[in-house]
C-alpha cells in the first residue's frame, strides 16, 4: 500500500476522526483528503508530471503535510527543505 492511499483508506472509513491537530484547529482525515485532492489538481494543472519532485519550505504546518499527500497523489516525490536554511 502507498502512503497516500492509507489518507485515502482513513478518510473512506473515518472521514470526521481527528487526524492532526495544528494552529488551533482540529484537521480531519476527511479535511486533510480533501485538501491535498485540492493541491493535487492544482500540481496537475500547472503542469507537474508522474516522477517530478516538489521542494517543500513550509515548516512544521498543515500545508506541509498537504503537500506532501498532493504530490503523492499526483505521482510525484516531495522534498523537505528546512526552512531555517540559509541561502546563498
């Protein structure tokens, strides 16, 4: 089974069970699905490819994990990159 299918199971079989719990708000598994079906669409339509990477540069947040599950979805692989980093 792939990572984001275990989202995709849990939201099927608890859509209203608490998932994650971030900036004062209660995320769902049928919340976090949703959103990262959002981003999904949105990778796919700005043009992101089965294999492609996404850098994420988000912190510890809801949007990372989102991003995370979007590109999984879209066929993709993500990248952490602290944000703390400095560039050169």
């Amino acid at each position: 089974m792939l990572l984001h299918e275990i989202l995709v199971n849990s939201a099927r079989a608890n859509p209203d069970k608490t998932a994650l719990v971030t900036g004062g708000r209660d995320w769902t598994f049928g919340d976090l699905n949703q959103a990262s079906d959002a981003f999904t669409g949105a990778l796919l339509q700005r043009g992101f490819h089965l294999g492609d990477r996404l850098g994420i540069c988000t912190g510890n947040t809801v949007e990372t994990v989102v991003g995370i599950f979007g590109a999984l979805k879209a066929g993709g692989a993500f990248v952490l990159v602290n944000p703390a980093m400095k560039r050169n």
